[in-house]
C-alpha cells in the first residue's frame, strides 16, 4: 500500500522501489506488466480469473514461450530513443509479429541504454503480441538495484547456446524519431513523414514514458519556448 503522494503507475513504482528484481516472476492483472523485464524479470500480464488463483493458491500455469532476439547495433541518431526503437520494430514485424513469444532485446545498442530507455522498451512489447520482453542484466541493471533492492535475486543469463525461433538485426543509424500513426503502434513512421499535422494535444507521461529522464528530455526542448496556444499540453509523471 502506498499513500498519496507516494504512489504512481505500478509499472513505474514497483522497480523505483526495490519490489521488483533481477531473476523474479512477476504476474500482474495488466499488460504492460512486462514493463520489469528490463530488469532481466521474467514478467507477464493475466486476467484476473488468472490472479485471483495466483494470489490464492501461489502458483500460475504457463506455457513456455519461444524467444525471438532483437539485436540493436550502429549510431542512435539525435532525439531517438528506447521508444522510437520499439516503435519502429513493432512497424516492421506488426502487433501479432510475436504472439506468445519473448521479445529478447541485446546488442550493442540496448548495453548503452539506460534503465529508463529500456523499461520503455519492455513495455511496448505486448504491442507486438509478445508474452513479455527482456533485456539480460548488465551493470547498468545492477547499478539500478543495488541502492533499491532488500532482499537477495538472481541473475539470469542466456545461454550461449540458446535457441532462438527468430533473430532478426536492426541498424539503429537508419532510425529517426517515430511517430504512430492511428490506429495500431505498427503504423509507426518516421517523424519526417508527419510534417503539416496540426497537433491539438500533447500528452507526456503514462507507464511508457513517464519517467524522470522523459521529463527532463521534454524540459530541454520546452526551455526558454512557450506551448503554442492552441495547444494543450498534459504532464502525468510516473510517479
């Protein structure tokens, strides 16, 4: 339980807060309970038929998924972020591209994303169809938990010689910031392709981006500006 004041989106809140590890199981009654797989968790969405046993009987059935690996590599380019690299996945292999499957994100790429960018991808994985996302723990992970965590976890690595039903490469350097379009997140574009839109609102927050380093990246571009007055501009932190 936690007070007013003290609270936020559980997706957000529970890893600020130790609660979530490196190794755990995470069932919880939304979707984007895959959100702590960036923490190297094993964390999935139910139905609350599903939790309500979970939370009665301590123990959940579930079919082993299939791993598809997503490997980043080259130069992010200015403004493009763990966001706009999941956007632009989910654009090429659709919202059912991995059904029931983990969406495993490594490469060279992913190691120099902080945990913020990488809780974002995470959390977009089940717009793919994807039974959860994942991202190995590194030292970034563990610099993350160390101030937060109470109680012992263990890490988990991939095999070396782990099967995979898929691996598809990505060259980050041909990314610009995405924007999806209506009506799916696999309408993702590039932000060149969304000139002339006439925006009414802007909306920065939510269990995707409403962390602290989104706030400070809409802070930098919103320094010294003004919010155009036919524009409403909404901010929900996280937390």
């Amino acid at each position: 339980y936690f007070e007013i004041g003290k609270m936020g989106v559980e997706h957000a809140l529970l890893p600020e807060k130790g609660l979530v590890l490196p190794g755990d199981v995470v069932v919880g009654a939304d979707s984007h309970t895959d959100t702590s797989g960036a923490l190297g968790a094993f964390a999935i969405g139910v139905g609350s038929t599903d939790l309500a046993a979970i939370m009665v009987l301590g123990e959940v059935w579930l079919k082993i998924p299939p791993t598809i690996k997503f490997i980043y590599s080259g130069k992010l380019n200015k403004w493009v972020s763990g966001k706009d690299l999941i956007l632009y996945t989910i654009s090429k292999i659709g919202v059912d591209g991995a059904n029931y499957k983990v969406m495993e994100f490594s490469g060279e790429v992913i190691e120099g994303l902080s945990m913020d960018n990488r809780f974002t991808m995470c959390n977009m994985a089940i717009e793919a169809g994807a039974k959860t996302g994942i991202i190995e723990p590194d030292e970034i992970t563990l610099e993350y938990v160390k101030s937060r965590a109470k109680r012992p976890f263990q890490i988990y690595n991939s095999d070396s010689d782990a099967h995979y039903e898929k691996i598809i490469e990505i060259d980050v350097s041909k990314i610009e910031p995405q924007v999806a379009f209506p009506h799916l997140p696999e309408n993702a574009k590039p932000i060149s392709k969304a000139k002339g839109i006439k925006i009414d609102q802007s909306i920065i927050g939510s269990c995707t981006n409403g962390r602290i380093e989104d706030l400070r990246i809409a802070a930098e571009i919103l320094k010294g500006q003004q919010v155009h007055s036919e524009v409403r501009l909404i901010i929900i932190p996280a937390t």
